[in-house]
C-alpha cells in the first residue's frame, strides 16, 4: 500500500470516528450521507493514482525503447500445452495470464482482457494459465479445478466468467449451480472437479508460474516477457511496439 492509499484510509478512518463519536455531520450533510461522500472520495482517490502509476510506466518504457534499454530484459519460454485459449490461434502475439479466481485484480483484469482482444482480434491470442494463492484465497484452488473440468465438456471460458463474476462469494456449493447455468453435465462435473488429471493440469500450471518468479496475481506475459501492471493502456502500449515494423 502507498504513501497516498495509506494516507486515504487515515482520513476515512478519522472521519467515520468522529461521525461515530456523536459531532454532527458535516457541512449539513447526514451522518449517511457524509459517509457515502468520504467513501467515494477514497475510491475516486485510489483510482486517480492507478491512472497516474499508469501512465508513468508507460513513459518510462517508451524512454527506455527511445534509449535501447529494456528494464524488463528476462523474455521466459512458457509452455502452451493444454491451456486454454482465446482469439487467433495463429496470432503473431501471445499474452499469457496467470490468474486467481479469487484474486480482486485478476477480475479487474479481465475487462482490460477483453479490451485488448476486441482491438487486436488477428494479432493478439490470449491463454489462461491458473495459479491460486492458497494462503490468501481459499476458494481458488477449488474454483480453478471447476474450471479446468468445465473445460472438459467445452465451456472452459463461459464458466471462467462466471467464477470472476462470483470472485467474492465463491464456495464449493456454488460450483454446480454454476455448472447447470451452463449446461454443464453434473455428473460429469463433479466427478472431473475432483480428478487426479484435472489436479494434474493445476500444478502443472503453479509449476510454471513459479519457474516463471511469479509472486502475485495477475502476472501478464507478452511473448514471454513479464508485463508489470495488468491496466490495459500500458499493455495495449507493449502491443503496439512489438507490431512495429
């Protein structure tokens, strides 16, 4: 957490104190109200600041293009295999996301996903690779393997939606009713779920996470080389760099 975000949780934290200790609210506004007002201002706060962080990669890297230097040097050969994908399977560039079904950013980042497959849908494919952090998130280990046994039945990506749509109330009670919004056969699914193979493709893919230095999630790599921030303008920045001729 940064100087400011810290500095934006003091102020909310002072505030809702002082509202809870019996002052009247402020500027006229309700008790209510005043609080909805703080807690929109800290989101709007830490949003500027992403925007902001943002940017200032993305200027960064292009001066480091400009100066020959490449701070993101490592390029890191990430096996395919049965991983699933999406868009061109003959694309020239391969973006490569290690996600959390759990994991608040890896939901944010779908959006800046799809964006980016929606602007380059002959130049870009996508593959999805899991890596639960089971210290931090509980649920997202059994989530990547509803997944993975989606995909066996050929809805890999439609039950991938849902799991990021339901990020913040996954259990495994919620894995079949998933399955049957989809059509999936429940049977089949909740046997797959708790396979040995599907086990197998999981740590497989932790396994390649880990040789890949990956320490959170979502970690995005570009034709092998390591993205440092998911927000889709400083990879939709990366993109148009490597398809200059």
């Amino acid at each position: 957490m940064t100087f400011w975000t810290r500095a934006a949780w003091v102020l909310c934290a002072v505030s809702v104190a002082f509202l809870s200790s019996g002052h009247p609210p402020l500027f006229g506004q309700t008790e209510a109200e005043s609080l909805k007002a703080l807690r929109q201002r800290l989101v709007e706060m830490e949003q500027a600041q992403l925007d902001l962080r943002t940017r200032l990669l993305v200027l960064e890297d292009r001066l480091n293009a400009l100066l020959g230097e490449d701070r993101e040097s490592a390029v890191y050969r990430i096996p395919l295999r049965k991983s699933p994908v999406r868009g061109d399977l003959e694309a020239p560039l391969t973006l490569i996301v290690f996600g959390d079904y759990q994991s608040d950013h890896s939901s944010r980042a779908q959006f800046a996903i799809s964006r980016l497959l929606e602007a380059y849908p002959t130049e870009l494919r996508v593959v999805h690779k899991h890596y639960p952090l089971r210290t931090l998130h509980p649920y997202a280990h059994d989530a990547a393997l509803a997944a993975i046994a989606a995909g066996r039945q050929g809805r890999f990506w439609e039950m991938h939606e849902l799991l990021y749509r339901n990020s913040r109330t996954l259990e495994p009670s919620l894995y079949p009713l998933l399955a049957n919004q989809i059509g999936l056969d429940l049977i089949a699914f909740q046997r797959d779920r708790t396979s040995l193979w599907a086990l197998e493709l999981l740590t497989e893919d932790e396994k390649q996470a880990v040789e890949a230095s990956v320490d959170s999630v979502p970690a995005l790599f570009l034709n092998g080389r390591r993205m440092r921030t998911w927000r889709y303008d400083y990879v939709k920045g990366a993109i148009e760099r490597l398809l200059e001729p």
